[in-house]
C-alpha cells in the first residue's frame, strides 16, 4: 500500500551499421552510460570514428540494460572494446561481478535473473523456458505453438506471458494491431541454461522448428502473386528463427527428421531477403539428406528453385545453376505445378539468353 510503480524502458541506443561518427554514438543514452562507467573504472581513451560501430554493436549486445551497461563497460581496461564485443556473445556476461557493496541481487546480472526467476510462478518458469528458443521477435500465436502442451494449456501460456512483460522478463512492443515479444539477450542466455537443465530441450527445439516452417510455410510473395508490405516484414523478422531453427536441426540427430522441409521452407525467405549465399548453402545441405520420401517432392522443387536462382547470380551460367533449374522443372512438370513451371521456363529462357 502507498507503493507506485514506475516502468523503465531500456535505455536507447545506436543502430548497428548505421556507419555512424563517434559523436553519433555518443548521443545515445545507452552509449554515455557506457563511456562514463568505463571512466569511472579507470578507462581513459577516447572513443575514436573506428571505435564507433564497436561501441554500437557492444550497446545492441546488452540491450540497454543499466546494470549490464556497467559492468561491460568496468572490464573496457582489462580488454577493450573488441574484445568485450567478443565476450558478450557467450554466458559470461552473466557472471560479470560487479561492486561488492551492492546487494547481492546486483552484484551480477545472473544474480539479478536469479532473484527475478525466484519470484515468478513455475508455469511463468516452464513458458520463460520454453521461449528462450526463440532467437528473434514471436508474436503470440508463436508463443503459443512452442510454449503450450506438456501439461501447459493455451491459455495458461497466454496468463504466463502476460505475466512475464508485466515483470519485465519479456519485452513487449506494440506492432500495428498485433505485439511483438522479445526476450533481451542476457534473459534468453540465462532462460536457454535453465532449458538445458530440464529434459524437454529437444522436444521445445522441434516445436520451434515446426512454427518456424509453417509460418514461412510453402505460401510466400512470390507464389501468391505478390504480399502486403507487414506481410514481408513479418517473414523478414522470421529470419534469425529460421537460422536458429536450420541450425539445431542440422546440427542434432533429433532434427533428421526435420531438415529437408525446414530448409525448403526458409529457402524462399533467403532469396526474398537477397542472402542468395546462405540460401545456396541451407538448399545444398537439405539436398544432400533426401530421401526417398522427399525425392520429387514439392519440398525438391523448392530447394532446386532456390539453388537454380541463386546460382543465377553467384555463378552465372554455370551447369550446376542450369541442372538446378532442369531437375526443379522436371519436378513442377511431375507434380502439376503449372505456377512454379512457369517460373522455372522463365528463369532458363534468362539463363539461355545470356549464354
């Protein structure tokens, strides 16, 4: 009683690859803190134009969080700002201690994350967990599909996650008409750990990988005849989900099962987004797995399309790009599929035309 609550956003900062000058970075918040923690530590060099984009990519790194803003910034003299960059890709910014004077909750931001998971219910816990696979923003129908079953219901993921942005464990930004959720990235580190130390992190993995492969799903902007603008925005935020979902399941036996639709689902998107090389590479990985069961499949023809049209441009005419788009042809003359024939004939008439 008499307490009020005041919401704190992150402190903003500076866009990655924005090429900007230093006094650009500068003016952002999360930029200063940075810069007067490492003062107050005892670092006295100037940030430099070269050390600008370093000092941007460090900032996205810990998401404007205050505390992990100061205690990445009082390790600048022991390794500088490179190396701090490399450091906070792994688990180690959540050991990070900083003042011994402070409560202990504060000493480390793996400190703070305890103390916050202590505190919410376990069904908070179990849907914290199960969202953590999520490498990029999810909206809730995503929520949903990975983070229910197992003994939770729909709605109790709905309450949960409700819960989870009201205590500031999930971020929450408000897109149109809809949301988009978010875990900052030292929660997901920490929330992942906790994953790893259940036994449901294969079965969460799979579950991420099928939303991944039906939201991108076999209807894209190109086979539909073209797509709203929020609806290519919300493929391309698919993307760091589809490079984490590729990922785990080339890299795990419990994702065989999973690799060639998965890759043939997300290999659109990386023609859409113009990665033509990690298109070619993902088709050329999931190709080399079919089995009988995808041999002339429309998940084939996909990733024959895919690699027909990347190496269009990474190639030329090369004979691996004109028996890409051959064997994806005769799989759409196979299947039926007048569309995809039509763009295939239409890519080889590209392909003759400029022998």
């Amino acid at each position: 009683e008499g307490e009020q609550l005041f919401e704190l956003d992150s402190l903003e900062g500076p866009p990655q690859g924005a090429g900007l000058s230093a006094s650009q970075v500068l003016s952002y918040p999360a930029a200063r803190l940075f810069v007067e923690r490492a003062a107050a530590a005892g670092h006295r060099a100037e940030i430099t134009d070269g050390d600008a984009e370093l000092l941007a990519e460090i900032c996205g790194k810990l998401d404007g969080i205050a505390l992990a803003i100061e205690l990445a910034a009082a390790r600048v003299g022991a390794h500088g700002l490179r190396e701090i960059a490399t450091l906070l890709d792994g688990r180690l910014k959540l050991e990070w201690r900083g003042r011994r004077t402070a409560p202990p909750r504060h000493q480390t931001l793996g400190a703070t994350l305890d103390w916050s998971y202590g505190l919410i219910s376990e069904s908070e816990r179990v849907v914290l967990r199960r969202l953590a696979v999520f490498a990029g923003p999810f909206t809730l129908q995503g929520a949903v599909a990975v983070a229910s079953g197992g003994g939770e219901a729909a709605h109790s993921v709905v309450h949960a996650l409700e819960q989870l942005v009201a205590k500031s464990l999930v971020s929450a930004r408000p897109d149109g008409s809809s949301t988009r959720y978010r875990l900052l990235d030292a929660t997901r580190h920490y929330a992942m750990q906790k994953l790893a130390d259940c036994d449901e992190g294969r079965n969460i993995a799979r579950r991420h990988a099928r939303y991944v492969q039906d939201a991108l799903g076999t209807t894209t902007a190109e086979s539909s005849g073209g797509s709203q603008p929020s609806d290519s925005r919300d493929r391309a935020e698919l993307l760091a989900d589809a490079r984490a979902a590729l990922t785990r399941a080339y890299a795990n036996d419990y994702g065989a099962e999973m690799r060639v639709p998965l890759a043939a689902a997300c290999s659109r998107l990386f023609v859409e987004l113009n990665l033509l090389n990690e298109g070619c590479l993902w088709a050329s990985r999931a190709l080399a797995v079919l089995d009988d069961t995808s041999r002339g499949s429309t998940w084939e023809l996909e990733l024959q399309s895919t690699l027909g049209h990347a190496f269009m441009f990474t190639e030329r005419n090369s004979e691996r790009c004109e028996g890409a788009l051959r064997r994806g042809l005769e799989i759409a003359e196979a299947l039926g599929d007048s569309f995809n024939k039509f763009r295939l004939l239409a890519r080889l008439n590209m392909f003759y035309r400029r022998t």
